[in-house]
C-alpha cells in the first residue's frame, strides 16, 4: 500500500510548514486518476499523524475529477479512469485534470 508511505510525507509537509503548531485541520486534494486510494489515506493519516503536531487533526479529501482534450478534435472530455477516448474515436488525449495530489491547506490552532 503506497498510500502509507504518501501520507507519511504528507504528514512530515505539514508538521515542517506548521512550525511547531497545533493542526487542526488538513485539506488535500486528490485527482480520481491519480492511482491514489482516499479511504486508504484517511486510514492511514490517523495512525501517521500520532504523536506529532497532527495529532487529532480532521483530514479533509476533495477528489478531483479526471478531464481530458482530445488532440484530434479539440474537444474537453471526462475522464473516469486514466485512459479513454473522445467520442470522434480518438485516444489521443491530453490530461488536464484528476492527477492532483495537493495539500491544498491546513488550519492551526490559534494561540
């Protein structure tokens, strides 16, 4: 499960950037063809977060839907899983969204 080692950095970010702070609530954003399991990242956030400034911190997870241009015809498509085609027939498609992993923001306790 690649998703441990994922929240452990994502974890290690936030500690760094919150400088010795209280988390209260982290926001990430995840792409659907990011090859990247939300529940298993909420699994694994709790257990990560223990005994650092995460400690009790809500996870909140936006997924990002996958978006697509096709190169033939120019048209913006949705994308349910990594590949796929346009509706002229075309696999020659351009990614434009649904690969995110962001940590979009944090809110740390007020002193």
């Amino acid at each position: 499960m690649h998703e441990m080692g994922i929240t452990q950095s994502i974890v290690a970010i936030v500690a760094e950037q919150a400088a010795g702070r209280k988390v209260r609530r982290v926001t990430l954003e995840v792409g659907k063809l990011a090859a990247i399991m939300p529940d298993a990242i909420r699994f694994c956030f709790d257990v990560v977060a223990q005994g650092s400034a995460l400690d009790g911190a809500a996870l909140d997870i936006i997924e990002i839907p996958g978006r697509a241009r096709c190169l033939e015809c120019g048209a913006e498509i949705a994308l349910g899983e990594i590949f796929g085609h346009c509706a002229c027939g075309s696999h020659r498609l351009e990614r434009l969204a649904g690969e995110e992993l962001n940590i979009k923001s944090m809110e740390l306790e007020v002193l």
